[in-house]
C-alpha cells in the first residue's frame, strides 16, 4: 500500500494491470453492478430528458429546468451507486471466500485487490458519468459548465464525492462479516444518501430549512450542491469542499483501521 | 511369514532417515507457543525440515497444525519462539518469503467468476520467476477446465488448482494444507502421486493433514501435534513401532501345546486359547521368542499371524498420553 504508483516495477504494474482487468471482467460477467450504476441513472436521464414538462426552463427553479438540477443528482447517484453497492459486496464476499487470504500467502498483498478494486469503481463511475453528460449534452440540451473554471470545480467536486462514497463502501466493507450483511448495511445508507442528493424530489424543493442543512453535511447532498453551483456558473463557495474532505478524512481512516483481512 | 514381517520393520528402524542430517535445513521452528485468549494454540513446539523431504504434520482438528503453518508462512506472529525459513524471518522477510514459499491453505478461494487460465496467469504475475502456467495446468490435468469459472470446479480441480497455484512461483518448499480434505478416495490416491511428483521436482514439502493413512503413504518424516504440542517427530514407520508396547501373535498348533511353554517366555504377558487358535500377548521381540519356542519344543503351528501397528495406533496410543495429561491444566 506505502509503494505509490511511480515506484512500481514493471513486473508489479502488470500484476496491479492484471488484478484491475480481472476485476472488470467479472464486473462485466456479474453485471447488477453495472446496471445499478450505469443503466438506472441513463434511464432515469432518457425519461426525464424525454417530458417536455422537465426540460423547461422554470422561474421557480432560477430559470433553469428541472432536468439541468437533476443531471447532478444522477452524477452523484452513480457514485454512490458504485461506492456504496459494487464496492462493500464485493470486498466482504472475498474476505468471506478466503480470496483475501489466498492472496495474503504470495509476494502481493491483498491490499492490492483493495486497491483494484477502488480503482475499477473509478472506472465505472468515470464511464457513468460521461453516457450521462455525454447523453444529456447531445441528446436532451443539458447545459454544462459556462467556463474553464466551471468544469475545474465540477472534477474536483465529481473527484471528492467519488472518494467520498468509495470511502464509506469501504467502511462498510470493513464491518461487515458477509456480503449479506453488507447490503443490509448499504441499504440503511443508500436511500437517505440518495434522498439528500435529490434523487426522488429537489432538495430545494422541499422548502424545509432543516432538510437543506442537513444535506449540505452529507456527501451526497454537498457533492450535490458543488456541481449544480459549478453547472450553473455560481460559485459553490468553500463549504460543500470542506465537507467533502471531512467524509473523506473520516472514512478513510475509519476504514484503515476497522479493516480486517481475514 | 511373521520373521519376514519383523525383518522388514528392524530394517525400518536401523536404515539411515532418508532425508537425513546431511541435507541442509530448510525450516526450523524453535519453542513455539501461541495463545488466542485462554487458549493454547501451540505449546512449545520445535521441530526441522530438511531439503527435499516431505514432512507430515499430523494432528486431529484442532490440535494447532494450522496455526504452526500460519506462523511458518508469516501469516502470524508467534507469542514466543524463533521460525526461521530458507534462513528468512517470516515475518519480517515476508514478501520474499512468498517468493520462495508456495502456500496452499484451507478456507482460501480465488474469485467465483474467474476462469482458470486467467486465475493462473494473474497469480504467474506475483511472482520474480514464475513456472510455465500452461504447463502447470497441463500437468495437474486441468487442461480441459482452462476456459472453466472457479466456482464451477469440482472439489478435485479446485484442490489441483491450489496445488497449481502454490507451485506457480517456482518455489523452494510447498506448504500443503489440509489438500486432500474432502475429496474422494480415487482423488485423494491421484493428488498424492502429484505431490509425488512435485517433490521429485525437488521441492520440499510440508503436509499438513489428519489422515493418518496419508502421512504414512507420503511422510518422510512426521510430527505428531495434540492439544498444541509435538508428541511425537519421526519416521511414520517408526513412529508406529514406538508406539506399539503391547503386540499380538495368532496361532493355530498342529501339536498339543503346553501350557507353561510360551507363558514362560519374557516376551508374553498372556495366553488366550480359542478354541483351536491360540492369542499371545506380550512385548519386545515378541514374535521371534514365540516361533524359536515353538521350534526348540518341535511344535508345529500354521497360521502363525502378527498384528502389526500402523501410524493409526501409534496416532491414538500417543494422543491418548496426552488426553490424560489434560486434566494438568492443558487448555484446548
């Protein structure tokens, strides 16, 4: 783990390059995942970006429409979708299986599969991501980023968020025993995660100063509130980063420390 | 038939140990002892491997022969006692451990949704020199299961995918646990002429198992572990014959048999008669005392018989002892 990606020898890049595409293969061969991550935002964009009614610019809303607020809740969907269900499931059911401890007995640390893991997550949030604003751009006139520096704060926002919900996938991957219980333990976090990134009603539309409060110190509603400011052109200002940060601190820490190999 | 037999077990004992002193040692434990909680995992325990041999380690489940191969593979830090393997510390040295050391070990798995092919290739990839995957596959007779998903192996295929997998790095010693667990007879017989093989490959081996018949088949050398601790360390064959300090002799006499005649003897401890045959108890050379008897007496006996120990009795006659100590204290 203490060895970054610069020190690597050559024999150990194509080791890590071997862990990360078995990893994708069996993504792809166990595709919920990827259904969950990918398939239901883009179809949650093809429905919304297809009712006139959302795509219209709304007064109410600021003069943008309810989809330009929603393609931000969907990029943050992805995340979490890929942080909080592939991420826990998969690292418990191989600590459950032995596949940790297997990989405990050769030169390469199991640490690495963890470390592949997260990396595959990256990839499949990167790819969620871009079919969503690819999609929304092309197809259904989503409005990105004004300016260099819109779509600088929307990576770093997209960056923090993803680390942040792959950070608590992996907390919850340390205390869970089972992928069973993993999911029990995903499925407490997911829905109130989702709720504050707007996922079933816009957060301001809810006109509930409590529920607003409380969604600029989750990940989901923070991540949230970066990338609709940097979308829009306002600025995010500091708070939804120094959130971030803070989820991201916290579960990483937790997760070094709760983890446990076998 | 019977003089046979004793010859061919005195051979046993005075031959030189076939993977004796002369060849270096490879692993040495040295008072080991491990506690989890109040328990006592390993009590002390010593003992040494030597090159090239195949060294047995032996016990009930439970005894403690899985938390010793952990320590040895620097899977776990030991309470006390010093391990050193291929002259590394396994804990400190432990990467390069693993390069030298293959480790097969139970309760481990590779991912469901891999196939074999690329579950070898991936594992090739870990180490500085690995072997010829395709050849490994090929030899261990999974040519046919490459394209296969992990889980969708037999018992039989994952256990020689471990083997595949523990031998994939060229290494020096195989540490082999529990491999032939829960597989057929017919698989048990085909994994333990390739571990065989594996050794005429010039890799030590140790084999960590409760069969007893599978430690005498393949063992060089056995350490027998009960409740933590090494009862006994030797030669399975002599092992079952240290154990044996009661034998028997089975006898029919053609002539009358006196009495007194074989009770005299030293040797005997008891003469039972049924009806025809004759049961003669007793230790030591029991069955050479016996037939020089019979002979000077100008008796003639058929179906002279010996019951021979084999490592199943020295394995319960040893573990018994220790039951019985127990009660000392010994925690399990």
């Amino acid at each position: 783990m203490s060895t970054s990606a610069l020190t690597l020898t050559p024999r150990q890049r194509r080791a890590f390059g071997l862990l990360v595409a078995g990893e994708i293969k069996i993504a792809i061969r166990r595709p919920v995942g990827l259904l969950v991550a990918i398939g239901i935002p883009f179809a949650l964009l093809v429905i919304f970006g297809s009712i006139p009614a959302t795509t219209r610019p709304e007064p109410a809303l600021g003069g943008i429409s309810f989809f330009d607020l929603y393609v931000p809740t969907l990029m943050v969907f992805v995340l979490i979708a890929v942080g909080l269900t592939g991420l826990p499931q998969q690292l418990s059911s191989y600590r459950q299986q032995g596949v940790l401890r297997r990989m405990s007995t050769t030169p390469v640390p199991p640490a690495w599969l963890l470390a592949a893991q997260t990396t595959v997550s990256l990839i499949l949030a990167a790819i969620g991501i871009a079919i969503l604003l690819g999609a929304g751009a092309g197809a259904y006139g989503l409005a990105l980023p004004h300016d260099a520096g819109g779509d600088i704060l929307s990576v770093v926002a997209l960056l923090l968020t993803a680390a942040a919900t792959i950070g608590l996938g992996l907390v919850v991957a340390a205390v869970a025993k089972s992928p069973q219980i993993a999911g029990a333990i995903t499925a407490l976090f997911f829905y109130p995660l989702a709720f504050f990134s707007g996922l079933y009603v816009p957060v301001q539309e809810i006109h509930s100063q409590l529920i607003t409060d409380i969604a600029k110190v989750l990940p989901t509603g923070a991540g949230f509130n970066a990338l609709h400011a940097a979308f829009g052109g306002q600025s995010p200002g500091v708070l939804p980063f120094l959130v971030l940060v803070g989820w991201v601190i916290v579960c990483s820490l937790a997760a070094a420390r709760l983890f446990r190999w076998e | 038939m019977s003089i046979q037999e004793l010859d061919r077990t005195d051979a046993r004992v005075s031959a030189p140990v076939p993977s004796g002193p002369a060849r270096p040692p490879v692993i040495e434990v040295a008072r080991l002892h491990k506690e989890y909680g109040s328990t006592v995992a390993l009590d002390d325990v010593s003992f040494t491997v030597h090159a090239g041999e195949i060294f047995g380690i032996l016990g009930r489940n439970g005894a403690g022969k899985t938390t010793a191969v952990e320590c040895i593979t620097g899977l776990r830090t030991p309470d006390r006692g010093d391990i050193r393997v291929l002259g590394l510390d396994p804990r400190r040295d432990r990467q390069e451990l693993h390069e030298r050391v293959g480790v097969q070990l139970q309760d481990s798995a590779v991912p469901d949704l891999m196939r074999v092919g690329e579950v070898v290739e991936l594992y090739a990839s870990f180490y500085r020199e690995p072997a010829d995957g395709r050849e490994l596959i090929a030899t261990l007779g999974l040519h046919d299961a490459q394209h296969t998903y992990f889980k969708h192996l037999s018992g039989g295929q994952k256990q020689r995918l471990s083997i595949v997998l523990a031998l994939i790095g060229q290494p020096e010693i195989a540490v082999l646990d529990e491999l032939t667990t829960g597989l057929d007879p017919e698989a048990r017989r085909h994994t333990w002429k390739l571990i065989e093989k594996v050794r005429a490959r010039g890799v030590t081996i140790v084999l960590v198992t409760h069969f007893m018949e599978e430690a005498e088949r393949l063992c060089d050398r056995v350490a027998l572990i009960d409740h933590g601790r090494v009862v006994a360390l030797d030669r399975p064959g002599a092992l079952a014959l240290a154990a044996t300090t009661s034998k028997r002799v089975r006898l029919t006499p053609i002539d009358p048999l006196p009495e007194e005649l074989l009770s005299a003897l030293p040797e005997v401890s008891a003469v039972e008669h049924h009806g025809a045959e004759v049961v003669v108890a007793g230790s030591g050379d029991l069955v050479t005392a016996v037939v020089l008897a019979l002979h000077r007496a100008g008796i003639q006996a058929e179906d002279v018989e010996t019951e021979t120990a084999n490592l199943e009795d020295a394995f319960l006659a040893l573990t018994d002892e220790t039951t019985h100590a127990d009660s000392n204290g010994v925690t399990r």
